[in-house]
C-alpha cells in the first residue's frame, strides 16, 4: 500500500465514486465524484491533533462499531494517503457552522473547510473495479442473536478485538462485562450456503478465517475453550489443510461438524443446541459466540452494474467466464477481487496482477506516454569526498516527540558531537515545507551527511532519501534516529531519562553518519523477451499476454503438441467446451508474430540474472541457447494415478478425467450401468499426498450431473469427506442433491473398499447416518484422484526456485507475492504452484504475465544500493557465502588463479547473510559496513564517541 | 441439597439440562422431563413428583395465546391450579408448585423457574419463622 501511495504513476483519489463511463477500450471517459475530505492530504502531517480537541464522538466504524473516535480521524496509522478526514455526517463545522476547533489547533494548516465536491473527468484506457465484498444483513445475523445478545458478535469485530492495534489492544474480552471469556463457539456459514438469505454460494474464505482467528485467541489466551462448528471444512487454499490440522493438534482447537440453528441466552450466557451426523443432540454454554459471516456482493453493486454498464451474476457478484476470469462483459472494463467472487487475499493479489496484465495488453502502444519519471541532479561527488559535514535535524513530531522529549536539549546537545555543522529542531520534518527547507539548508551549509532524528527510518527513510537525491547528494547518506517510536512513545511516563536516551540514539546515528559511503544505484539493461516454460493453459495464457504486451517469448513444451492438462478436460466447470478453449488459445499462439514455439524440448540449465538470463534449451537432441530477461514456470502438474482401489485391474475403475474422455465419446458405455460410486480424495489429503487437490470435489459432482443428465435413472453415490465446491460452485453441489445424487462421508479411519467379484465389482463402505457398512454392487467406479506436482524437482535444481514440502513451487510470499519465486526475474502460474482450477489457473498466468513485463517495459532493472560487496584481497574461496545465500546472488568465479566470491549484484537483496557468515570479514553490506556499525555501539557510551 | 422437579415442554426447552448445570447456570439438584405437551401432564403426575421426593414442582409450557398445540399450556396451567388445591388440603405448601410460561426456544424462563423454586426450597423455614 504504502508503495502504491508513493508511486509518481498513481494518483489516489479517495472518498469519490464513479458517475458515468463513456467511450470505448483505449479512450473511456469516467466520471468521477468526489466528496470533500476537508483536510487538505499535502498538508496533514497525521499527527492526531484535530482528533485530540474535536468535541464530537462519533462511532468508530473501521473498529467494527466497538470504538468511539471523533469526527476529524484516520482509520488507522498505516493507512494511505496518511492524511486524515472529517466526517462529514458528524461534524459541528460543516452541519452547524460552528466549533471550528480543529481549523484552530492544526498547526500544519490542513483543515480547509472551504472544500467542496468535486466533478473530475479522467481520460482513461482501462478501468478495473475492485469494490471488494459487502457486508451480509443484520436482519440474517439476528436468527442467531446478532443485535440481541451483546456476546455475540461477528467475525470482523472479534478480529477488532484480537488486534494489537483495535479497541481493546488485543484483549479478548466480552462486550457485556469486559470479562475474558473462557469458552467461544465460531459458528460458520453465517450468510453463506444459505438460500434463506438469498447467498447460495460458499464464501470459500470463512473457515480458514475462523481457524486462523480461533489460533490467534489461543495464543492470547491459552487456556481458552474454542469450538468450531462447521458443515464442511473448506481449507482448500495452498497449505491451508496443513495449517487447519496444526492449529487442531498446537491449540486444541474443537472442530464439531453441525449447523448451530439458533443462539439462546441464559443468565448472560450464551446457550447452543446442535446434532451431530450421529443423529445426537447436544447443548453447551458459552461466554462468546462469533459469527463467521460470509462475503456479500458489494453493495452498491448493482450502482456500480448501471454505471459501467456491465453484467452482474445472480448472486449480484461480476459476471465472468471460466477462460477470461478478469473480463466483465465490457471491453476494457475488468474486474479483481471479492467483486468477481468471494476469495481469500493471495487470489484477490494473483486476480490484481492479472487484470493490471489485461489492461497492459490494451495500452501497450501507448506505453510510456503518460508516465511521470523522477529525474535527479548529478550527484555532487566532490562535495561527498569531502570531510564529513553533518546536519542534525530533531523533530517535534507534533507533541509526539516534544511532549515527552525535551527537543531543544536533544538538538543543543546534538551541537556538541564531533563533525556536526548544523543542528536544528523542526515541527514536521516530514511535511512538504519542512522538506524544503531542509534542503535548502543541507545546501546552504554543504551538509554532506545528514542525520533525521524522528521517527522510523521503515516509514520516513524513503522520503528524506528522496530529498537529499532532489539536490545532488547520494541517498545513502542520510542516517536516522528514532526518536519517536522507540523513545517518546515507549517512556512517555519518564521526560528526563527519555530525554537522555534521544541523547544517546542521536550520538549513536551521529557516529554511523560519519562513516556513511555514497552508494552507487547501477541500473542493468533488460533482454526485452520472456521464457515460458510449459505449453498448458497457465503457460499459454501468459505467453499470449506478455506477447500482448509487445514483448518477444519463446514457449517451450515437453511433449510434441500444446495444451497440457487441458487437452484431457472435456467442458469446463461452467459448461463451455474446453476443447474450443483449448483450440482458441493455440490458434493464437500459433498466429502471434511475438511468440516463438518449441516443442519437444527441455530447459537444461539457466544462468545470469534477473534482465539478463542465457538458457540452453535441448530440442530433438540438440542444443540451443536463449538470451531472454524474465522466465515463468508455467510447466504444471499431472494427474495422480491411484494406488489400490481395484484401479488397473478392472476396466470398470477409472479416474474422474477418464470417465471425461468416455463421456464425450458418447454415452454407450452407460448402457447397462446402474449404479456409479465416486470417491473423493483418492491421494489427496493424507493418503499418498497430504494436500488438497481444491479442484476434485466441484469435478466429481460435474460429471456426476453430467451422468446424470445423460441417464437420469442412475444412481450416483459420492463417498466424500467434506465437500469443497467452493465459491459458485455450491450452486453445483446442491443442484447435485436435488437431483437424488447420494452425498455419504468417510472419514480417513475408514475408507471405501472396492472389492472384486467374479462379477464385476461392489463397494464396501461405512454410512455415519445409518451407522452400518453398505455395499454398493457398483457398474463403474471413478476415483477423484487429484492433482501430483509435476517433475518439479529437476527444474527446481535448475532454477534453484524452493519447492513446498508437497512438491510444489514456493511462491516468494504467499499474500504479496504470490506469483514470484524467490529468485529475481522468475515467476510461476498454473498447476507447478499448486492444485487449482483452469479459471484460476488462467488470472494466475495473466498475474505473472502482469509481474514479468514490469522489468521488460522498464527496460532497466535498478539495484538495490544495499548489496553485499566482496574484498576480494580478503576473500578466501571457502565458498560458504555461495552455499548460503537464498537468492543465488554470491558465488565463486575464477579470479585470476584461485576463485574468489563475486555478488551479483542485479540479485542480490542485501539481507546480510553472506557478510555475517564469511570468516575473513571479507563481505560488507553498501550502508552498513562493520566500521560504521561498530562505531555506532561504540558511540553508546559517551566516552567511545570521543575516542573516535 | 434441595430437589427441583420441572416439566417442560418440547418447545420451550432446547438445551440439555446437563450442560446448564456444567455451566454452572442451575440447581445441581433440578431434574428435568421433557414433555411432548405440558397438556399432557395429569394431576397425578405432579403429585407423585412430591411423593418421590421433590422439594418443589414447576411446570413451563408456551406462552398462553402461542402454545404450539394451541391449548395445551392452557389445559397444564388449570391442572396446576388444581394440584395447588390438592397440596393445601394435605397441609402441604401450594407455593411448592408453579406454572411458567417461556417464549419458544427460550431457555431463560426455565433457568429462572428453577431458581425462584430452589430459592422457595431454601426460604421455607426462614419464611415461616417471620
């Protein structure tokens, strides 16, 4: 976020909402209305004064309704713009014209009641709307005391609460008496799988929520009682399973399968009743009930519809199709997150990316046309050679600093260090004025190192950085003390010894700022291609995206023809022929001047580095090199082939995919068949492989309605564990019960038999609601046997991209970066990053399409200034920086007669790991040498700063 | 310990007696029938519960106008004021007995029965010194 904000190429216009869109891809005009923030965002500094004096409470709605704040606030101190709001309903000024209290106490000027809304009329090319998910009706949670019952509460205001940050500082505590709790019940499926309410759907992101919440709150608080109610368990996220039954087993978490109908209060408590699949009632007392509410349509889902003039689903969700997931029904106009379905945060990233993909296919012609670069002046080299002149600037922050710490002593004493010219205190040092003129000062006095004794260096470095680079001075010559976050605010009862320790951090950056060196910023130029390893769905689609872009690929597939896993599918999940998706998306390829094809051919090994790789590629027993900037995995996964369960030995067990090919080769085989087992999991979860498959469980009751619809007399047994049609596809699953399709639960203790006869075959399995075995004379057995990584393992020595303990590709952070590996330049999409349906699969490969052209448009990659460096007089060849770095970023090259540590410095991140291991101290870090970080410590002391 | 007895009726009661009692809501010593239909319940029925040694009696059926089985909280609360009159006649305490009524689904009403009767229990001697 904070990236976003600080992006020259973003403009963020907050409080507004789109009028009208007019025109067409490329040249839409978007009516946009703007409401008055009444605080003007240049010139807040964010330091909480107006909240502090404002007469009127008003209820704090970012704190879920449990908080009071006042109308002048921000809802939370990470949030972009970092500037403060008014609320306008709420405040005396703007209904009543009087107080105006605030106007008076902002020193920085920013309050401006003057504001008024505004009509902006924006030319743009593409428009992606990313409204998020609304909240489900009061009116549905009052069934279960929502309203009635003050301990009931939601699962957004029970993550209030186990916020550091929320109203209660992370104390669970029950609204009714502020008592902790000891026993919660989280009941799921609130608002979701519910046609009472109108949401059919699954909100696919409740249960691992809950899980994740219920761990939270045991952590807090162990000796907690939490039980889980759910119908299915639905963590069919990448490692979700894995965390579900870590949280189970760590915490002791109660997982009870059971719907909860209703909330009963007895005597303050909270009283449920609920029956178990054994056909037992139950009932319990709990101090606390959370509610795990699910994903709504935004809304004003239906304004948004009318206004950009696309389709809604039924559910009021976007409408999109299987093979172009982020497209709303008109052109140029796309869709990501929540808005085209409910979904957790990786896939709202991963969706993000891709729409920013598709919008980049649109506009690539246009491309660096209306883009702002920041340009710089020439670094003054001269003045940085010279002795150290160090300018000391101590912020007030507000009252911040200056309530608890004593500025003008802090700045006083500042004078007195060794090499320090000028020192001064400012109000805001970050606010624009104050910028200003400390550059003009840094000038003025040719400061030639600069020490901002504040706040964070994590949140504020980036800008005084830019202030120095904005007048000819390296930015790595800025240092800070933090003041503020680890003095004032955390001693706030003790002024004097707060005071001293200012002292103390100020000497201590004073000491480091006069070892500080100018880094240099190489820019490295970019190859402008891409490789694309794997001819499936997700490597198609994010060849034809990049390709889109007006960059070059090379797409290489093993086997002798495209399309991978989908050449097997027959229709997709929403009905539409895969085969015509498949044939479409090769057509294109095969008709696309920027995409070059190799088939049958492999990637033998890869080397250089991020803008910069050279491939040698085996084809039909020869050898080819290519030069290209950026690669994706896309090289996908493969089918499980089932151990046991008669498969193989009779020709009457197959897989879910093989009754596919059966089916659409017309439907004689049927012909005497009476009954169809199908059995979920087969593989997955535990079995041979411990994760979910995602995918198996909406396929199974695809084709069984698939059956049905081709023989409606069949009778269709799922012997399944939970049902994980997730999202849209519940409205499958229940279409599946209605039509008489028989759903039983196994648990993993006892599995399904298949058992051969003389006569065909039967199915041995054990029914929780009838509580006996049955068995199933079955003319056809298919097995859900999910999805086994691909030769993943190979190529990730390769690469040296990490795989996950399944075998899958690890993603470089599973929220953030979800279609990055950990290696610079190299991303990944499709069925290599883990099981996931085609719909999927393709917003995945738009998403690294997205992520690997941003080095291709470029055309330069920036370094990173804080890289590792290798004196290679002291460097030794012992290789253990090579072993150790996780970026493949240092390694040994032969430098003259013994091979010595080279960084690459394109790679590398400047974690430090190489440094702190090499035994000859050969390694140092741009920004954070040994001598500047010992002269720090020894600046502790008073004496060790005079020593120097 | 005193003993409680306490008739309800499907409706009215739906939580387990013995998970208000974990929850440390009621009498340990309240038992508690569950009831198609306070209706149901015959004079003899609330006089055996005192002959097999409860201390006090109360019966909970649906609100009056609301009854599910439309008169059947009508007929147990008449059978109440008629066991009352029976109770007065062997010297015994009519206050022993009452009838309740709950919204459906409501376990409060009943928690609370039960107490004010346990409290009766405990009263007793207290009430008639004074």
């Amino acid at each position: 976020m904070v990236e976003a904000g600080r992006s020259p190429n973003i403009e963020i216009i907050t409080n507004a909402r789109l009028e009208a869109l007019e025109g067409k891809p490329g040249q839409f005009l978007a009516k946009v209305h703007q409401a008055p923030r009444f605080i003007n965002e240049d010139l807040c500094t964010a330091c909480g004064m107006c909240t502090m004096y404002c007469p009127r409470p008003v209820v704090d709605t970012y704190n879920e309704r449990l908080d009071i704040t006042r109308a002048p606030h921000i809802d939370y101190a990470q949030a972009i713009p970092s500037s403060y709001y008014i609320d306008a309903k709420a405040c005396l000024r703007v209904n009543y014209d009087t107080c105006n209290l605030c106007a008076q106490t902002c020193t920085a000027g920013a309050i401006d009641f003057s504001q008024k809304p505004k009509k902006l009329e924006l030319n743009v090319g593409a428009v992606v709307l990313a409204p998020g998910f609304g909240k489900v009706d009061d009116e549905v949670l009052e069934k279960f005391g929502y309203g009635k019952y003050p301990d009931v509460l939601t699962s957004f205001e029970f993550e209030r609460l186990t916020c550091a940050s929320g109203p209660t500082e992370g104390h669970i505590v029950r609204p009714s008496d502020n008592k902790p709790p000891k026993k919660i019940a989280f009941l799921q499926c609130i608002g979701s799988r519910d046609e009472t309410c109108g949401n059919g759907y699954c909100s696919s992101v409740c249960c691992m929520y809950a899980i994740k919440e219920a761990s939270v709150a045991k952590e807090h608080e162990p000796d907690l009682e939490i039980s889980i109610f759910f119908m299915d368990v639905r963590t069919m996220g990448k490692g979700f399973d894995e965390a579900r039954k870590r949280a189970q087993e760590k915490y002791g978490i109660n997982v009870i399968r059971a719907r909860v109908p209703r909330v009963d209060q007895v005597d303050g408590k909270l009283a449920l009743t609920w029956t178990t699949p054994d056909g037992e009632h139950h009932s319990g007392i709990f101090d606390m009930v959370v509610l795990s509410v699910g994903l709504e349509s935004p809304e004003d889902a239906e304004i948004i519809s009318k206004v950009a003039d696309i389709e809604l689903n039924h559910y009021d969700f976007c409408k999109t199709s299987v093979d172009s997931p982020l497209a709303t029904t008109r052109d140029g106009v796309l869709v990501a997150g929540a808005f085209q379905g409910p979904k957790d945060i990786p896939e709202s990233v991963t969706q993000a990316s891709g729409a920013a993909a598709i919008a980049s296919e649109l506009l690539s012609d246009a491309r660096n046309t209306e883009t702002i670069t920041v340009t710089f002046p020439e670094e003054n080299v001269e003045l940085e050679r010279e002795e150290p002149r160090i300018g000391v600037f101590v912020c007030h922050c507000g009252v911040n600093i200056a309530g608890v710490v004593d500025v003008k002593a802090v700045r006083d004493y500042a004078g007195t260090l060794p090499g320090v010219v000028l020192y001064e205190d400012t109000l805001y040092s970050c606010s624009q004025d104050a910028l200003k003129s400390i550059a003009e000062k840094i000038k003025e006095n040719r400061l030639n190192r600069v020490v901002i004794s504040a706040c964070s260096p994590r949140t504020h470095e980036p800008l005084f950085q830019e202030t120095l680079r904005s007048i000819g001075l390296n930015p790595a010559l800025v240092e800070m003390a933090n003041i503020r976050d680890q003095c004032a605010w955390v001693h706030a009862q003790e002024p004097e010894a707060a005071t001293e320790k200012a002292k103390d951090l100020v000497r201590m950056a004073v000491a480091k700022a006069r070892l500080l060196e100018p880094l240099d910023q190489p820019t490295v130029d970019v190859t402008p291609s891409a490789l694309v390893l794997g001819g499936g769905a997700a490597g198609m689609a994010s060849a034809l995206s990049i390709a889109d872009q007006g960059f070059k690929v090379v797409l290489v597939e093993k086997s002798k023809e495209l399309g991978g896993n989908l050449k097997r599918l027959t229709w997709t999940l929403d009905g539409q022929d895969a085969r015509k998706v498949l044939k479409d998306m090769v057509k294109k390829i095969k008709a696309h001047k920027n995409i070059e094809v190799l088939t049958e051919a492999k990637l033998e090994s890869i080397s250089g580095y991020v803008g910069n790789f050279t491939s040698t590629i085996s084809r039909k027993g020869k050898t080819d090199m290519v030069n290209h900037g950026v690669m994706i995995i896309a090289t996908g996964g493969r089918e499980y082939k089932p151990k046991g369960y008669a498969y193989g030995d009779s020709p009457r067990v197959l897989t879910q995919l093989e009754l596919e090919e059966k089916l659409s080769k017309g439907k004689s085989f049927l012909k005497n068949a009476r009954n169809v087992v199908m059995i979920q999991c087969v593989g997955s979860r535990g079995e041979d492989m411990s994760h979910c498959s995602r995918l198996c469980c909406t396929q199974a009751v695809k084709n069984a309605l698939k059956l049905k619809e081709v023989k409606p007399d069949l009778n269709i047994f799922v012997f399944y564990r939970d049902m994980r049609t997730y999202g849209f596809y519940e409205d499958l699953y229940r279409e599946a019960r209605k039509k008489g399709i028989h759903f039983i639960r196994y648990t993993p203790e006892k599995r399904p038999e298949v058992i051969k006869q003389a006569r065909g075959i039967k199915v041995r399995a054990f029914d929780p609601i009838l509580g006996d075995d049955l068995e199933i004379p079955a003319s056809l057995v298919v097995l859900s046997t999910g999805i086994a990584p691909g030769e993943n393992e190979e190529l990730s020595k390769v690469v040296k991209a990490p795989l996950t303990s399944d075998g899958f590709f690890l993603e470089a952070h599973a929220k953030l970066r979800p279609v990055e590996v950990a290696v610079d330049g190299v991303y990944l999409c499709g069925l290599a990053h883990g099981p996931k349906s085609l719909e999927e699969s393709i917003a995945q490969a738009k998403a690294a399409a997205a992520k690997a052209a941003i080095p291709l448009a470029k055309g330069k990659v920036a370094v990173a200034p804080i890289v590792s460096r290798v004196n290679q007089d002291a460097c030794i060849g012992c290789g253990i920086c090579e072993s150790l770095c996780p970026f493949n970023a240092i390694r040994l090259e032969k430098a003259g007669k013994r091979k010595k540590a080279q960084t690459i410095t394109a790679s590398c991140k400047g974690c430090g790991i190489c440094a702190s291991h090499c035994p000859t101290l050969a390694i140092s870090m741009g920004g954070f040498t040994d001598e500047a970080i010992m002269a720090q410590i020894h600046a502790f002391s008073p004496e060790g700063c005079k020593e120097e | 310990m005193s003993k409680i007895k306490g008739f309800c009726c499907n409706y009215t009661m739906s939580v387990d007696v013995d998970a208000l009692k974990e929850g440390g809501l009621v009498p340990e010593g309240l038992e508690i029938d569950r009831l198609a239909c306070t209706g149901r319940l015959e004079v003899p029925e609330i006089l055996d519960a005192f002959t097999n040694g409860a201390d006090a009696v109360f019966v909970v059926g649906c609100q009056m106008d609301k009854c599910h089985n439309l008169s059947g909280s009508y007929r147990a609360s008449k059978r109440v004021r008629y066991a009352k009159k029976i109770l007065k006649e062997l010297d015994m305490d009519p206050e022993l007995l009452e009838m309740f009524f709950a919204d459906r689904g409501h376990s409060e009403p009943i928690v609370e029965a039960a107490r004010l009767m346990a409290s009766k229990t405990q009263g007793n001697s207290q009430d008639r010194d004074q």
